[in-house]
C-alpha cells in the first residue's frame, strides 16, 4: 500500500534534506503543502551513490520519494481539506443532539427539527467531500486509489443511514427503532469520518497552528491486562475534533480505537479459563479450540467444546459414576457491543450455529449449555476490554466528567485484526474549554516518549459471574 512507502520515509529525515539539494528546486515547486515538503510523511532514504543498508534499490527509494511528493496537498486543497472535516465534525454533534432528542418523550416536532438540521449537515458535508476530491490531479487519483474507493464506499453507506433515519422520524418509529437507525448512521458517520482522516495523512496535510481549535490525535497508550493465565496488550489511540460552539458549550466529537489483536490470540486459554469443569458427579466441560474474528461490526467466536455428563449413586457405602452423555459439539457466536442505559459499554451474544448431534446439539441450540458458553463467553471478552480501557479513562482526566459513549461496533484492522471503535462526545462550558483543550494538547504532543513509558501497569484479573 502507499502507506507503508510513507513510513519508510519518516525514518531518514537527514537523507531528505540532501535529496532536496540533489535535485533542481523547478522539479519540486509545484507540490506544496504549507510551506513544507512531505508534511509529517516525507523524508529521504539516502539518495547518493552505492547500495542501501536496507536493501532498498536506489531506483525504488526514488520512486517512492516522488510517489509521495505527487500525492502531498497543494495549500490550498489542505485548507480545502480542513474546512471539508469541520463540516464532517459538524455532522457528527447534530447526530449526537438528534440522538439525545430521540430519547425524550411526546416531542416528534423537536426531533423532527433536529432531524432536518442533521440532514442539512450531513449533506454540506458529503457535498465538501465530494469537491474536495474534484480537486485532485491526475497523479494524486492514482496513487490514492484505494482510499478514494473506500471513502466512496463510506459515502455511500452514509447516504442510505440517513435516509433511514429520516423515514424513522417521519414514520414516528418506536423509540428502539429510532435508536437502531440512529445507531447504525453513527456507525456509518464514523467509517466516513476515520477514511477522511486517512486520506489526510496520505496526503501529507498538516492541521495548522491552530490544532486546538480542531483536532488532537491523542498519543497510542498501551495497556497490560493479565486475566487468567494469559497476558494481553491492548493498545488505544484516537482523536479528539472540536464542532461548533452553541448556548455556552462547546463540542467535540470523539473516535476511539482498542486494538485487541492479542485476545483472539489468547482466545482459547481465557475461555478455557471461564468455561472448563470437572465434576464427577455432573458436567465436564472442555474447551478444545476457539477461534475469535471480525465480522461485519460485530465478532464472531467459534468454539469446539467435549462435553460429558454423570450421576453418581452410593450403594452399601460405595460411590460408583454412570456416564450418561458424551460428545464433542461446535457453537458459533456472534458478539454486538452496545452501550446500555447506564452508559457504560456492554456485549451482547447470540448463537448463530451448532454443529452437534444428539442430546449434546440439543444442550447447545437451547439448553443449559449453550446458554452458559454464551454468556461466559460475552462476559470473559467485555471484562478484558474494559480491563484494556474504558471509553472515559482513555481520555485525558480533565475530559472524563464531561465524556459520553454513544456507540460501538468492532472492525477489521486487516489481516484479520480486530478493534474495538468506540464513538462519544465531549461537552464542556466555556469557562472550562482553555483546560480542557490544554491537557488534550499535552495528550497529543507526547509522541517522542519511548513506548514502555506509556504503558500502564498490569490490571489485576476481574472476577466474571453473570
């Protein structure tokens, strides 16, 4: 990907500035981006004679080099860029007040309101997405063609949320209905956002001096979580956008992503942990494979469980135990996280499959113990995650008491990797903005501390009961 020829970059800063004098400044002119060549993603790789101690041909190294050049924002398309994510920004605090709207009773013409003024919203917003793109030459629509497809994808999906929440409200849907599209527009609004945000790191587009009056991208933390035998790094990272300010409050709206890529590595042990049991006068239960991935916003679990059930009678004061059931069966589940009444994030499970005959298939389509890997499994999984971090304790402490979660779906990172993205908003009054907007600047300009340093210490394993 041509990210992946950015990052190289990034590493030979001294190099670039030979490269710069190497070639004659008319080949460099007209890509400009704030008065800088590269933004944050440019560099050299060591463009004089002789063999890279990367084993990176020379010619290669090149072609990267002006890939990136090509694709760096001219100033005017990354003011253009700057004014297309506030209106995206925008969008996102009139989906989070139309959402608060639909939680009140008997008042269909103030939600309606709200949901025209959304509706007005989301359309500057996919119209300034839509000019921003007509602005890019030739060379810039081939080297980012991959990112333009997906935020077109993006779009789309945006579009037909909308409509779906403006037939809800016209219809005056029931108040689950109307949280379910409001739900799934949030959802939508946020893959928009997040490729946009892509877009502007491929482009090299610096946000300004005046970051604290748009965006933080708040410094990866990792998190050290020990649950049973296994020991996991979770790792979070986001970013903090500031909307528009209205009736002495200011607004931000918040993307957070958990990377749990070593619990579905750690997966089988966890459950293992959780569900096992040995009673010789009941169940034996054992988990022999687990798999955990990503599916379509939610995660998908496949477990492989030996099940045995016995009695146990005493006669002339001798025990003796009978087999009554054994078997080997597959149950698949599917897990939804969703934030519940008390705000906090919760998972939900449900079986989408058996694979098992007999009384075992019947235990586990309906039966105690499906039932029971279900919910254990759900309750094992949120306990890690939130063990990893919490939507508020992610957040600089200064914004936590004004921090509210309002969705949550997983995601696919590639390769199978799975995330957690979780969606809220911050609002403060305006006497507490000046220390709200220093410590999220603090929180996004620490990226030259060493990573263990921003590690916390290992969480001491939770308890998991229904």
């Amino acid at each position: 990907m041509f990210r992946s020829r950015v990052r190289h970059f990034r590493l030979h800063r001294i190099a670039l500035g030979v490269a710069l004098l190497a070639f004659p400044s008319g080949a460099l002119a007209q890509h400009g981006g704030g008065g800088h060549i590269g933004g944050a993603a440019a560099g050299g790789g060591g463009l004089s004679g002789g063999n890279h101690a990367s084993g990176v041909d020379q010619k290669d190294d090149l072609k990267s080099f002006h890939d990136v050049l090509a694709a760096q924002a001219s100033s005017e398309q990354a003011a253009a860029y700057r004014v297309m994510l506030k209106s995206t920004v925008a969008a996102s605090v009139e989906l989070k007040a139309l959402e608060e709207q639909a939680g009140k009773e008997n008042d269909k013409p103030a939600l309606a309101s709200r949901d025209k003024t959304l509706a007005d919203a989301l359309e500057i917003a996919r119209t300034l997405n839509k000019k921003f793109q007509e602005g890019f030459s030739s060379q810039q629509k081939s080297l980012l063609k991959e990112i333009i497809k997906r935020l077109g994808k993006t779009d789309s999906e945006l579009g037909q949320q909308s409509k779906a929440v403006d037939q809800a409200v016209e219809a005056n849907a029931a108040s689950s209905v109307m949280a379910g599209s409001a739900q799934n527009l949030d959802h939508a609004l946020a893959d928009f956002q997040r490729a946009q945000v892509d877009l502007g790191q491929e482009m090299s587009i610096d946000t300004g001096n005046g970051v604290q009056d748009f965006t933080f991208n708040l410094t990866p933390v990792k998190n050290s979580v020990n649950f049973a035998s296994a020991t996991m790094a979770i790792t979070t990272s986001g970013t903090v956008m500031k909307g528009a300010a209205a009736g002495g409050e200011n607004a931000f709206a918040v993307q957070l992503t958990e990377d749990v890529s070593d619990l579905q590595v750690a997966i089988a042990d966890v459950l293992r942990a959780q569900l096992n049991k040995n009673d010789n006068c009941g169940e034996w239960v054992s988990i022999l494979t687990a798999d955990l991935s990503p599916q379509a916003q939610a995660a998908q679990v496949v477990e492989q469980v030996h099940f045995e059930r016995w009695t146990c009678t005493t006669m002339f004061g001798r025990q003796s135990s009978n087999e009554i059931v054994e078997g080997n069966g597959t149950i698949t589940l599917k897990l939804m996280p969703a934030v519940a009444a008390d705000g906090m994030l919760h998972i939900t499970a449900q079986i989408t499959h058996v694979d098992a005959g007999g009384l075992v298939g019947e235990l586990l389509r309906t039966g105690s113990l499906g039932e029971q890997m279900r919910d254990k499994t759900a309750d094992t999984i949120l306990a890690i995650i939130r063990q990893g971090g919490e939507f508020k304790t992610s957040l600089p402490t200064g914004a936590r008491s004004y921090a509210t979660l309002r969705s949550a779906q997983f995601s696919e990172a590639g390769s199978g990797r799975l995330m957690l993205m979780m969606s809220g908003d911050i609002r403060v009054p305006d006497d507490k903005l000046a220390a709200l907007t220093g410590e999220l600047g603090q929180a996004s300009q620490v990226q030259s501390v060493p990573g263990p340093l921003l590690t916390r210490p290992a969480v001491p394993q939770e308890a998991v009961s229904r």
